[in-house]
C-alpha cells in the first residue's frame, strides 16, 4: 500500500504518461536523468508544489486533488 506522498508522485508520473507521444505509450518516463534535460518552473507551479506538499502532509484528500489539478491546468 502506497502512502500519500508516495500516491501523489504516482498520480503525477501517470499524467505525464498520458501526455506522451502515442508512439512511446509503453515506455517509461524518466525525469531529470538527462544532465542536458532541464525544466524551468514558474515561480506560480512553485507555489502549487508547496500546496500539495502541505495538503499531503495534513492528508487532506480535497486540496491534494485541488493542487494536482492545478498543477495539471498549469501546463495547458
């Protein structure tokens, strides 16, 4: 059984694997393995981690989806 930090993580890397191409559908995604694959985050998606961070460690189930579902809407 996965704790709530460890669900959100899944939750997340599970997103990033529907957003793939169609062609790699079945390949992992692998995140920050790359020296030359760097992401910039704006200082908003920062903010949101911080909220998801603190709705997982109260366990608070509303406002972790409400922060993934932010976070989500913020890469559309």
């Amino acid at each position: 059984m996965y704790g709530p930090k460890e669900s959100a993580v899944l939750i997340l890397e599970g997103k990033n694997r529907k957003r793939g191409n169609p062609s790699n559908q079945n390949e992992d995604v692998i995140i920050g393995d790359d020296e030359d694959d760097s992401y910039e985050y704006s200082d908003e998606q920062h903010e949101m981690a911080k909220e998801l961070l603190g709705a997982v460690d109260a366990g608070d189930t509303q406002a972790v989806l409400e922060a993934i579902h932010g976070i989500s809407m913020s890469y559309d």
